[in-house]
C-alpha cells in the first residue's frame, strides 16, 4: 500500500492484517497541517483491474466520534492526502505575490 500527498513521510506502508486508511496515514508520520481531511482520497483496483477512486472523510474517524468508519486497506490501495483549500491559497499567494515582490513583504509593528 502506498501513502502520498499531505503526509510526513510519504512512501509504502507494509500492509499488515486489519490494516485501516487511517493506521496506514499514522504509519506515513501522520497528517501535516496542510490536509484536507474531508477529501482523503483512496484509489482501488477493481475485480477487472480497473482503479476506481472516492474521497474518504476521516475526520469523524480521527475525532473519535466514529472510529468504526475507518476504512479497511486491500492490496495494491493507494491513499492520497490532498492540501486543503487554505493551504491552497497560501501557496498561491507565497508563489505569485510574495515571491515575484521586490521587496519585502511585512506588515508593520507597532
């Protein structure tokens, strides 16, 4: 199984009996600041060897209000952490206002 996106440490994770999505992101350092933990998205090949995807909402899973949801892993399952919409605009405003500045960009102490 392999875990990439909005994790510490993205890469395979040893799938081992009963392991679930959310076990397997732990095994991956777990979440960074930047997830978007509503929209975990976990692509699964089918009987045909076709992949098919969906989201995963782990939030009530990692809050505790609904541990039983957490999603059994398969073989082959990748799971993929995408950044949220914050941290979107963060990059976006790092990459084409801060950065293309000529100055820099700081508001003042008073």
């Amino acid at each position: 199984m392999y875990v990439g996106g909005e994790v510490s440490k993205p890469g395979a994770v040893p799938l081992t009996a009963n392991l679930t999505l959310v076990q397997a992101i732990q095994e991956a350092g777990g979440f960074l600041e930047t997830a978007h933990l509503s929209q975990v998205v976990l692509i699964r090949r089918a009987a045909d060897g076709q992949p098919s995807g969906y989201a995963v909402d782990v939030r009530p899973v990692i809050g505790g209000t609904a541990p039983g949801e957490d999603v059994p892993l398969q073989p082959f399952d990748v799971a993929f952490v995408p950044r949220s919409k914050i941290a979107d605009v963060d990059l976006f405003v790092k990459q084409y206002i801060r950065d293309v500045l000529p100055f820099a960009f700081a508001l003042p102490i008073f």
